[in-house]
C-alpha cells in the first residue's frame, strides 16, 4: 500500500501561481485601457476645441475657417485640462480645414515591470474639423 497524502500539493500551488499572474496581467491590462481612455479623451476635447476657434473674418462670411494660431493655443491648454495626469505631454498640429491634438502618456506596468518590461507609452491622436451646428 503506498502513501498519497499530499500529491495534490504540488499541483495546487502551481494553480495558484498561474493564477496570481494570471490576475496580474489582468490588473496592468486594465490599467492600460483606462489610461488610454483618459489620454483619447483629453485628445478629443483638446481637438474639439481647437475646431472651434474660428478666423474671424472669414466667419463673418459663412466660411468656417480656423484660426490655426488660436486654435493651437486653446487646443493644448483645454487637452492639458481634460483629466490632468502627470507625465503626459500635448502637441496640436492644425491641418487644412481641421486640428489634431496628440497625447503621449507613460504608461508603468507594475506587473509586467517586475517581469523586465519597462514603461511603455501611449500615444493617441484626436482631429475635429469646424463644422455648422
């Protein structure tokens, strides 16, 4: 007759390792989306109000067109209110007929930095366009 008491033992602190980066990787996952999330939304309304600072002259005619130096101005400084987070950086770039903000974030994993892997950055990139309304 042979002794088996304690043969599972082995095997449940390997599951419970699995699981436990299994939950870490979940957690530095979920932080990503939500950091990503707040970048995207700072980059939208940073664009969106830019798109509003229209030429004055030209909106006096009917013409929406952008003021490209205001536009920059307001974009950045309303992308820089939107949800402040420290170590992002805002730059707005007017285009023919619209403006685009670009966020970039750190982003530290705290999981995946003990596994060797560094910050990583995010980048998101919002445009708006004037537009009748």
């Amino acid at each position: 007759m042979s002794d088996d008491r304690g043969s599972m033992l082995p095997m449940v602190g390997g599951l419970i390792f699995a699981a436990l980066i299994v939950l870490g990787l979940a957690a530095d996952v979920a932080v990503y989306a939500a950091t990503y999330r707040d970048a995207a939304f700072a980059a939208d309304a940073g664009a969106e109000a830019g798109a509003a600072m229209l030429a004055p002259a030209a909106s006096y005619e009917g013409d929406l067109t952008l003021a490209p130096d205001t536009a920059v101005d307001v974009a950045v400084s309303a992308a820089r209110a939107a949800r402040p987070r420290p170590g992002r950086s805002v730059s707005a770039v007017p285009e023919p007929g619209r403006i685009c903000v670009t966020i970039t974030q750190s982003h530290v994993t705290r999981f995946v930095q003990a596994l060797g892997i560094g910050p990583t950055a995010i980048v998101v990139t919002g445009c708006a366009e004037p537009r009748q309304g």
